[in-house]
C-alpha cells in the first residue's frame, strides 16, 4: 500500500510539473517576443586623407576608445609636412586600414570609426512574429560581453523582411520551405560601468509585447 502512494504522489507531481511548464510557456508565448538572432550595431564613419599622405604612426588600436578630437595617426604629405589626423567623432576604433608606412591617396581610408553612444541592437524576428511588435515596446536584453546582467532598451524602428532562411530540415524533395527575417531595432541605454558596446556582439531579445 505505501508502495502505491508513493508511485501515486510522484506520479502527481509529474503531472504537476508537466501542467506548470505548460502554463509558464504559453504564458511566455502570449506575453513576449524573444529572439538570440541579434547583435550590437552602431555608425560607422571612415576616417579618410585629406591629400596623399604617407603613415608615420598609429596611435590607436582596433578596440581603442577615443574621443572626439583624439589623435589618431601622425602622416606626412608630399610636401613633407608632419600633420595629426584627430577623431571627428567620439567612438571606438573599428579598424585601421593603413599602417606606417603606407602610402594613401587623397580621399583614401585610413581607419574607421564606430559611433558606440549611438549603439543599438539589431534584432532579427520571423514575420510572422513582427504583427505583434510594435515601436516603443520595453525590450530586455542580454549581451554577450555582461554574462549575467539585464538592460533594458525600447524598440526604436522596424525594417522590412529582406532575409529569407530555409530549414533544410523541412526540406520535401526539392522544395524548402523559407521564413522571411524583419529587423527590428532597439535602443540600449549607457553602458555600464561607463564603457563603450562593442559592434557586432552578439545579444538576445524578448519583446514585451
């Protein structure tokens, strides 16, 4: 008989837990959008050579913070004068395309520079899930670079379905069904600890919708 209750209470609880499970996803579908198809992007401006001009150094690295006005490289023009090439814009180094020494024609791009206080979060969502997202909608995410931490941004705008992705494992003879992709954009708040976003890190989503 104790054998009996017992399965019978661990069989109850199973069914319990089952129930709630059930319960907390469908809640979870009926309150939220969520997406792990996102990363950080952010403007990016090229910083180009007014003339031709020859590298003589390179004071940032990929990654360096700078801010406007920060000295970037010291070049040489074919006159021969020495000139310092400054940040038109507060951010941090995306990439340096000419190292010392390199010979760079007029207009040509020394480096470029990503505008990481105007970051935001690209989301990427199925089309189907986009009819119940709409703009101003509060966003937790989570990136990469804070394991652990939550912030909180708002969806700022909404793109078109450009993206198209086929699941090879719907795929029937030579038929592969495609979901179409909408970018959704969400604004992030500052950094913590004062920092800068890092373009490209990766994040995940979920809308309140």
């Amino acid at each position: 008989m104790r054998q009996a209750w017992g399965v019978g209470i661990i069989a109850a609880a199973s069914v319990g837990a089952l129930a709630a499970t059930a319960l907390w996803f469908q809640y979870q579908q009926q309150h939220f959008v969520s997406s792990s198809y996102a990363f950080v992007t952010a403007p990016r401006t090229w910083v180009r050579a007014p003339s031709w001009e020859r590298v003589l150094a390179v004071d940032v690295t990929v990654g360096s913070a700078v801010r406007r006005g920060a000295v970037l490289m010291t070049v040489e023009t074919a006159a021969g004068q020495k000139l310092t090439v400054s940040a038109p814009i507060a951010g941090r180094v995306g990439a340096v395309v000419a190292a010392p020494g390199a010979e760079v024609a007029a207009q040509g791009p020394l480096m470029a520079l990503v505008a990481t206080p105007r970051a935001s979060v690209e989301v990427e969502l199925p089309e189907s899930q986009t009819r119940r997202v709409h703009v101003g909608e509060a966003v937790t995410l989570t990136l990469a670079a804070y394991p652990g931490r939550t912030l909180q941004g708002r969806v700022a705008r909404m793109g078109r379905a450009t993206l198209a992705a086929a699941t090879p494992a719907l795929a029937v003879g030579g038929f592969a069904p495609a979901t179409q992709w909408v970018p959704v954009w969400v604004t992030l708040p500052p950094a913590p600890g004062g920092g800068g976003y890092i373009a490209g890190e990766s994040a995940s989503a979920q809308i309140h919708v």
